[in-house]
C-alpha cells in the first residue's frame, strides 16, 4: 500500500512539473467538439436507426472507481461491499427515441432556471440569498445562446434559440412546477441550471419523469448526481471532488490532526461538508467539533467558542460567502489565528469586501482554474464584460459551459429529447470547456480537474495538485467488486 | 443464430425432460395443482416446479383510444381500469376490453399529466395525482381540483395518491398532504413533524390488512405511519434507511432496503416490498432480503415502482421489461420484455441454494406482451396483471393463474447457459 502510495505521490509530482510548463502555453482554441468526430457519426447511426421498441447497442461508459475516491478514503474500505453503484453508466431504455421531429418550429426553445428574483428565504425567513450567484449564470447561459444566434441558430432549420427563463427559489418546491412547465407547456428541448441542493433535486426528478435533459452547472452537492437517473449531467466539479484536494492538503501535505468544522445549516453545508468529515475519520483524524449555523444569523459567538474551546489546528467553513466572511471577522477579532479554510462560495469580491485584510491567507476550494491561459477563455470574459459591463465569474463560466455544450447537442441530435440526451451522455470526448476540459464520468458528473484558491497579496491564485505537489491516495484502478483480496462483506 | 439457439435449447429441453420439443403453448392448457410450499431445509424444485407465465396479453395505446401512449399510472377497481397518461385521463372498460372514455384538459382534467390514480372503495370516487397540477377528484362526472394556493395541498407536484378510509394522502414533490375529506382538513407531513430528512415524496400506498400508510421517499428511503398508533395518540412513523448510509455503495445485501432514494412501496399479507432506482426490497416483519441485477433475477437496478400481489409475489417496473418476483425460496423470476414485434418472458431461478446467481430455466415466447419494456407502474386484478409503460398499457390475462410453484410441462425452452451468462 505504500509503495502504491509512493508511486502515485511521485507521479503527481511529475505531472504538476509538466502542467505547470503547459499552463505557461496559451491553448488553441477549441471551441466545441467537431461535428464530423467519427465517434459522434457513429453515435448518430445507432440512434437514427431505431424504433420505439429497439435500444441502441451503445457502450456504455464503465468507471474502474468511482469519482476517482482513493483507497483509503472509500466507505467501509476494509470490505467488499455487496454492490457498488455509478460505475456503470445508465442506459435510457424508453421510446424517446423514435419520436418524430416537429414539423414547424418557430424557435427552439431552452430553459434555464436558477435563482435569479429575489423572494423570501426557505432557510432564514429573511430574503433570499442566491442572485448574486444565479443572476451570473443566467448572463453565461443567455451570452452562450446569443453567441449561436449570431452564428445562424438552430442550423438545421436556420432558427433562432430562444431561452425560457424560470426562477427556482420560490417557496414549496416550486422549482417542480417550473420544470414542469417547461417540458409540457414551453416544450423546451433540455434545461440548463438550479443551484439550490433542494431545488436540484426536484427538478431532476421531474425532468426524469417528463423526459427532458438537465444540464447543471451550479450545485456542487455529491448526492446530486448519485441518483441514477439517465437525464442528468453535470458540468461543475462538486463538493466530493473540492473535500478531497482540501482534506489532502490539509492532512496528507500540512500534516494536520485536529481540523475544526462550521458549516450553515442547510442542505449546502451539511452535504458539502460531510465528505470533509468523512474524508477526516478514514484518514484517523476525525473532527473534534462540527457547529451548524442557521444562514443569516450574523452573530457566531456561540458557535465559535466552542470551536474554540477544542484547540483546533485550522477551521473549515461550508456556506454563503457572507457568513464565510463573518466568520473569520469575528474569529479573528476573538484571538482565533488558526488558519482558515472553505468552500468555493467564499471566493467572491464580497468574501474579501467584508473580511478587508483577514482574508489574506485564506484558502478555498475552487471548481477551476480562472488563470489558466486559454484563447476561448479570454474571448468568453471579453464577450461577457462587453455584454454585461461585468466581469464572469465561476457561475457565469460554468453555466456558459453548459448551455454551449447543450445547444451544441442539439445541433449534433436535432430536435429530439432522448437523442440530445444521447449525445450528451456519450460525448466522445471531453467537453472543451472555457472552465477547463469537462470529462464526464459514467455517472455523466464533470470528474475534471478541481483547485485551490489562495488570497495572496490581494488576489486569488489558483493552484492545482500538481502545483503544490498534494498527494492522492492510492486510487485503485478497477471496482472493488472485481478487485480481488478483499474480504466480502456479502452475507 | 437466433433460430440455431433456439433449436439448441430444445433439444436440451427435451433431452431433459423427456417430452417432446417444446411449442407455445397458452397457460390457461397447464393442469397440475400448486406444490405445497417446500419445508426448511429441503433440496431446491426440481427444474419442473415452474411459475405461472403469463402468455395472453392485450395492449392499449393512442391506436386504440389512449389520449397518449406515455402512461404514468394504472388501477383497477372492479370493471374499471382507470389510466394516467402525461396527456389525459383513459377509462378502460374490462369487459368490453376498450377504451371506454378519455379526459383532457378540454374536458375539464385540471391538469394534463396525471400521475398516479386511487379509487375510493366506498363511494368509487378517482382520486388523481397530478404531475404539477395538484390533487383532483372525479366523482360523478365532475372534477373537483385542489392546488397548493387554494388548499393545505403543499406541492402541486404530486407523485402518488392513497385513499385511507375518510383520507386521501398526496406523495408531493415538497412533502405529503393528507385531506379528511368529511372533515375538509389538511395535514401537511414533512420534515418538521415526521423522520423525512428529505421531503422528496414519491409514493404513497395504505395497507388495510396492516392498517398502516407508507411513503416511498427520495432521500428518505421508507416511511411508515401506523393508524393505530396514530389513533392512540402515540408516535405513529417509523422510518427504515439504508443502514450503510452511503450513496456509492449497498454494503450487506439483506440488511435492509438497499437505498434511500426509493421510488415504490406495498404491503401485503405483513411483508413490504420496496423498490428504488438501486434494486429493490422486500422485509417480512423480521427479515430483509435485497434484490439487484447483479444475481441475474431482477431484469435491472432501474424501478418506478412495485406492486405487490401477496408474501411472495410482487412485480417490479423497471426500465429492462416487467420483473416478476413469484417464489422466495427458491427464487423465482419472470421478465416480460418486448422485443420489437415480438415478446418473451424469461423464468429465472436460483436452482441451488448456494448459488450466487439465478439460472435462466425456461424462456417462453409470448408474442407482444408489454407493449414496452420500460414499466412505469403496475396493478393486480384477480389473476390478471396491468402495467403502464412508456408505450402504453399492457393486460396480462391470467387465465389459470397460479401462484408460487407447480409442476406443469414446460412452456418454452430452457436455455443451456447459466444466469450468470444471461443476465445483463
């Protein structure tokens, strides 16, 4: 196990001296995947030959392990479970297929929903308090829908997308009804968005159940896309991926033992930080303190002194940026110098607006890497800077992503749901994204590249694993169904 | 290749058994008693202790009167066959065996999707689940609606619905609702007052023999609320999880339902069977037993939802064709699928013990039987079965139908290969 461990260790190293030459490189531009990519054409001639009744022969996708989970860091690691799931993709085994396109279409028609109006908070009575992300990733999604328009539309037909625009923080679920009303009402051909743990899940599983793809771009939380449901992709590194290049550095580079925890209390931080809890006890260094805190409340001294009272090394804060913020203002101001940490909310101008100089220092989970040179990277902020006098950020970026890759699938499928679906969820290879190279995994989440973010001298600065040499467990190359030597856990 | 197979199996089959080379014949031509249940302890059924197949099918879709071929719900009360399409509301006359009636938004449907039906025993009311429009009710012609603005309804995304004596619970999106319906009160049950960490409800089926409700919920695994308990003033839920309470894995297979995201829930004669989109469960009281793909019984790890017809039976909708559980001991499957113009149910056995996968035992040539094999949901009639699939709706017409084991004469072939060659 060490020397497996060594050698991966090594190998990290190796790749991070290589990257870090090619990061120098600006890279072409590649804008989409070419329509004429031979697997694609085949991809095409299997699901154009169809009836209703038929499923296609297609390969589908096996992962040797799931979400890239180093050995020492997999549930119940000492045994063979009895079933291990996602390391097969889902097939979409319904009619859909043979569904005729529409005769006449004066648009095609896209959703995108996200939190974009401002209404009441489910979580603190108060208002709400995703636009500040929403509002940038429906600026990404419209400048990607715009950008095709310019380019001729829907080619096919030579009709323009249009987007239809739904707001999903409204109260009692209703991101639901909005779904819903897109597929059946507006007939959209995919959807892109949702942020919202909650409101994500809703959606898919209405989008399972009404046939219509689910493009996200903006929920990190793991149990997302460990639904098993054929309808889903998701084009954003998620909080598993994030916990695992903070939990390495923290304990597997900086050596720490005794880590501190505050998180919000809704779905967002109690999903993003258990793979940090977890990642802490099956590396024998189980969190001495994990304090919840209900968003908006503004005062932490009760949660702080406690986390406090139990001497930790580091604190880690899983939550909105402006709690994240308060936090470490009043850590600070309460003698707390331990360094700080946090999820990829707190690297926004109003993190570093509200901590001024405390946040010198912090280091944060990023999806991305926003310094990588790439040419359609600088072409997308220069777009969306002259579109909407702003700078993108990560939701807008990610959400460009995914509204090009979707209407991308619909140039490739037409209009047909389950072949756009198809498309996406057999990509023949990464999607090029302007947030990095998009690799799907046989699960259809983005298992591409995640980093961290440090505040230094004024500004964040991304680092890769390579980059600050993190080691990775060892990642055992095939399932531990197959894998031999394992006691079973089958009874 | 597929003729040679076919022509080898029945040789095997005949050499077997000693009988001629199998043809297709109708169920309803099998006379033998049901076996006896097998003691504990005793040898496997021999390979002629088959299951009941169904071989007469009828099907239903927009050729013959359905408002849409996309179907998400089907029940039956007595001559009536009530089904919900993404598209309207059908009426299926039994005797007559067509189309009796259909209902769209035109004709006062409050909404078009409709996504589960109950009836009330009582009065024969429709009680309707509708996929983003809210509750309805159809009694004597008329449509009564019910939604999350103008009534204790707390999601207009309704997945299923359960008549309960006076009360009717909605499966919601965000939640359930019961409504008294003499009393005209509404009960909002979500995360603030029941074990629903998530409040994603999908299913919701009552039990008079256990005169228990039970929620299937997505991200809560299976909640069940005792009347008795309830009646009593007493805590009324309990709640059954995933025990390894992981995502990624099912650690034990028999150490309870095998995943909290779940989709379908039944009870019948005291056992729950349970289903999710990572296999299914079934749980006597005392036992768990977990089924997947993996052993080469279920068709697939993908279901809708599951039926239960008694302790031994269940059938559970999965995307991979209709997956029959009918025998615990030894397990035995049928699988309906169809197969372009044509149909097979495949019989699956676990012929001994000890094995870890079930062996393909008879393969029987149905001709169309599910009009898809993608199964949405699913109700017993009698001896008859009904399923809802995404293309149409499929009658399985049991004439002679048997439960568990008997000894009949094969009705297909009965493949060389072991399961674990089969199976997907």
């Amino acid at each position: 196990m060490k020397r497996h461990a060594l050698i991966a260790s090594a190998l990290v190293v190796v790749a991070g001296l290589l990257f870090a030459a090619d990061r120098k490189t600006q890279a072409p531009l590649k804008e989409w995947i070419a329509f004429d990519n031979p697997r694609l054409i085949e991809l095409l001639k299997k699901i154009n030959g169809v009836d209703a009744f038929t499923v296609p022969a297609l390969e589908v996708r096996k992962d040797d392990n799931y979400a890239q989970t180093a050995e020492d860091l997999e549930p119940f690691g000492g045994v063979k479970p009895y079933q291990e799931f996602f390391l097969k993709q889902m097939e979409y085994t319904g009619p859909g297929r043979a569904e005729p396109e529409p005769e006449h279409v004066d648009t095609v028609k896209l959703g995108f929903i996200g939190p974009i109006t401002s209404t009441v908070s489910a979580a603190t009575g108060g208002k709400s308090h995703e636009e500040a992300l929403g509002i940038p990733m429906m600026q990404g999604a419209r400048l990607a829908i715009e950008e095709w328009n310019a380019r001729g539309g829907y080619l096919k037909r030579k009709i323009p997308f249009e987007m239809v625009t739904k707001n999903d923080n409204g109260l009692w679920g209703a991101s639901g009804n909005e779904i819903i009303r897109m597929a059946y009402d507006d007939k959209v051909w995919g959807i892109l968005g949702t942020i919202d743990g909650a409101n994500s899940h809703i959606a898919i599983r209405v989008a399972l159940k009404a046939e219509v793809v689910m493009v996200n771009s903006g929920d990190t939380d793991p149990t997302f896309i460990e639904t098993n449901i054929p309808w889903v992709v998701r084009v954003i590194g998620d909080d598993r991926q994030q916990a695992y290049i903070l939990a390495d550095y923290l304990y597997r580079t900086l050596k720490y033992e005794r880590i501190g925890l505050i998180r919000a209390s809704n779905r967002y931080g109690r999903f993003g930080i258990r793979k940090v809890v977890d990642t802490s006890r099956r590396l024998q260094k189980p969190v001495p303190i994990e304090m919840a805190y209900k968003v908006g409340q503004g005062d932490f001294s009760l949660e702080l002194t406690r986390l406090k009272k139990t001497n930790p090394q580091a604190v880690v804060h899983w939550g909105d940026a402006v709690e994240g913020a308060q936090i470490l203002n009043q850590m600070r101001k309460m003698g707390m110098t331990m360094p700080y940490y946090a999820c990829d909310r707190c690297v926004s101008d109003e993190f570093v607006k509200i901590t001024g100089p405390n946040a010198e220092g912090v280091v944060c989970a990023f999806p991305w890497d926003p310094e990588r040179r790439d040419a359609k990277l600088d072409k997308f902020r220069k777009a969306y800077r002259e579109r909407f006098g702003a700078e993108a950020e990560t939701y807008a970026a990610h959400a460009y992503d995914g509204m090009n890759m979707l209407i991308w699938a619909v140039q490739v499928a037409g209009l047909n749901r389950a072949k756009i679906r198809d498309v996406l969820a057999y990509l023949p290879e990464p999607w090029p994204g302007v947030t990095g190279d998009i690799p799907l995994s046989a699960c259809l989440d983005d298992v591409g590249d995640v980093y961290l973010a440090k505040r230094e001298k004024s500004a964040w600065h991304y680092y890769s694993r390579a980059d600050l040499g993190i080691p990775k467990g060892y990642i055992p190359p095939v399932d531990r169904l197959s894998r031999a030597g394992n006691q079973t856990a089958q009874k | 290749m597929r003729i040679l197979r076919r022509i080898g199996l029945m040789a095997i089959v005949g050499a077997r058994h000693a009988v001629p080379p199998p043809i297709l014949v109708l169920a309803a031509g099998v006379s033998a008693s049901a076996a006896p249940p097998a003691p504990p302890g005793a040898p496997h059924a021999s390979p002629l202790q088959l299951p009941y197949v169904y071989t007469k099918w009828r099907q239903f879709t927009t050729e013959n009167g359905l408002p849409s071929d996309h179907v998400f719900a089907v029940k039956v009360n007595g001559n009536d066959v009530w089904v919900g399409t993404d598209d309207g509301l059908a009426l299926i006359d039994k005797q007559q065996g067509k189309v009796a009636k259909v209902w769209k938004e035109k004709d006062g449907l409050p909404f078009r999707a409709v996504d589960g039906i109950d009836v009330d025993p009582n009065t024969g009311d429709v009680w309707i689940a509708l996929f983003g429009g809210g509750l309805a009710r159809l009694s004597g012609g008329r449509f009564d609606h019910w939604n999350q603005l103008n009534s204790g309804l707390v999601n207009d995304v309704v997945y299923g619905v359960a008549v309960q004596g006076d009360n009717v619970w909605a499966a919601t999106t965000a939640g359930c609702s019961r409504l008294n319906f003499k009393t005209h009160q509404w009960t909002i049950f979500n995360e603030k007052n029941s074990p629903m960490e998530e409040i994603w409800n999908y299913a919701v089926t009552y039990s008079k023999q256990a005169n228990k409700v039970f929620l299937a919920v997505w991200g809560s695994g299976i909640l069940e609320y005792d009347l008795e308990k309830a009646a009593r003033g007493e805590p009324a839920w309990n709640e059954y999880l995933d025990p390894d309470r992981e995502m990624e894995i099912d650690l034990y297979r028999d150490d309870g339902i095998n995943h909290v995201i779940d989709t379908g829930v039944t009870n019948v004669d005291g056992v729950m069977w349970t289903s999710s989109y990572f296999g299914g469960s079934r749980y006597d009281g005392r036992h768990w037993r977990g089924f997947s793909d993996i052993e080469g019984g279920m068709p697939s790890l993908f279901h809708n939802n599951v039926k239960g017809r008694s302790a031994d039976e269940a059938w559970y909708c999965s995307d991979k064709g209709a997956g029959a559980i009918v025998n615990m001991e030894p397990e035995t499957w049928v699988v309906y699928t169809r197969e372009g113009n044509n149909g097979k149910a495949v019989v699956k056995q676990r012929t001994r013990p000890d094995a870890p996968t079930l062996d393909t035992i008879e393969v029987v040539e149905t001709g169309i039987n599910v009009p898809h094999s993608f199964i949405i949901n699913a109700d017993v009639d009698g001896n008859d079965v009904w399923l809802a699939t995404a293309h149409g709706v499929g009658w399985g017409i049991g004439d002679g139908y048997y439960p568990r084991l008997k000894e009949r004469a094969p009705l297909g072939a009965a493949p060389a290969q072991p399961a674990a060659a089969t199976a997907r």
